[in-house]
C-alpha cells in the first residue's frame, strides 16, 4: 500500500498516462476531453495538496481581517448582525490558534463570515457607509488576489503568470 497522497496521487498519474491514455486512442472526443480533465485535476492537486492548509489558513485570516472592518462599518445601523459577526470572528480566531485544527473547520467557519458579511453588504444598500463598505471590499479583495492567481496558475488559465508570485514565496512569508 503506497503510504502517502503525492505518491498515490503521482503513481495515480503515471497509470493514468502510460497505461489508460494509450487504450484510449480510438476514443470519441469527449473520453478524451474529460479525461485531460480529469489529468489536469489530479496534476494540480498533487502541485496544490503540500500547501492546502497554509491557503485556507491564510484565506480565514485574511477573511477575518475583511470582518473586522465590516463590522466596524455597520455596527451602529446593524448590532444585532455585528454582535452575530464579531461571535464568528472569535470562532475563527479560535480556530486559527489550534494547529491541529481540520480543514473542514477552516472552511465552515470561512463559509459563516462570507454569509453573513454578505447578507451586510446588501443590507447596505442605500445606507450612508455603503461606498466606504464597497471600497472595504474591493480594497480586501484586491489584496488577496495574486494569492488565488497564484494557486490557480498550474491550470494554465491566468493571462499573466509571469507576474505572479510562486506559491512557495507566498507561503514562506505566512
């Protein structure tokens, strides 16, 4: 039994290329575009695996720092909300202090601050902070994303790899 995921995901790869890809010659093209697909996926998780709770790790705190300042923003005209944000925070400051911590923990509680900041900023609508929130956001959210450039850029997908940072240089300073 292979004993860790990169090499079962690795030799998971290999058999895939060297044994199915070739009995897949005569394939309909849509076998063949879904199984790429399916290389191209199991490649970049294999890339990605090492590096999976230093993102979300990362993605949690900078989401808490974007909570903050929603809360900051809204408390007065929303307490109620504010109240039940700044309980989420502490969830999640929790959460980042315990090493040991599942990643699915990360996740929730990510999924819980994203929810509720997002039911703020539609209730903004119309209210005297919602350019400030909105330039909150947009300012949160341009920070992060050479971040999620950088950890899709295996994919291929991105127009300007050659700008971003490589993911071992972002985690090194985290």
């Amino acid at each position: 039994m292979i004993q860790t995921f990169d090499t079962q995901l690795e030799v998971s790869l290999r058999a895939m290329r060297d044994v199915v890809a070739p009995a897949l010659n005569d394939a309909e093209s849509h076998v063949l575009e879904q199984f790429g697909l399916v290389l191209a996926t199991l490649e970049f998780m294999r890339h990605r695996l090492p590096y999976a709770r230093s993102l979300h790790r990362l993605e949690l705190t900078h989401l808490l720092s974007l909570s903050e300042g929603v809360r900051s923003l809204v408390a007065d005209d929303q307490p109620a909300l504010a109240a039940d944000l700044g309980q989420i925070e502490a969830t999640a400051r929790t959460d980042l202090a315990r090493p040991e911590i599942e990643i699915e923990d990360y996740l929730v509680v990510g999924r819980k601050l994203r929810e509720l900041i997002g039911e703020l900023i539609r209730l903004s609508n119309g209210k005297s902070y919602e350019k400030e929130l909105d330039q909150l956001t947009l300012r949160n959210q341009k920070e992060f994303l050479p971040l999620q450039r950088a950890w899709f850029m295996p994919l291929g997908l991105d127009s300007r790899p050659d700008e971003l940072p490589s993911i071992e240089e972002i985690f090194a300073d985290n």
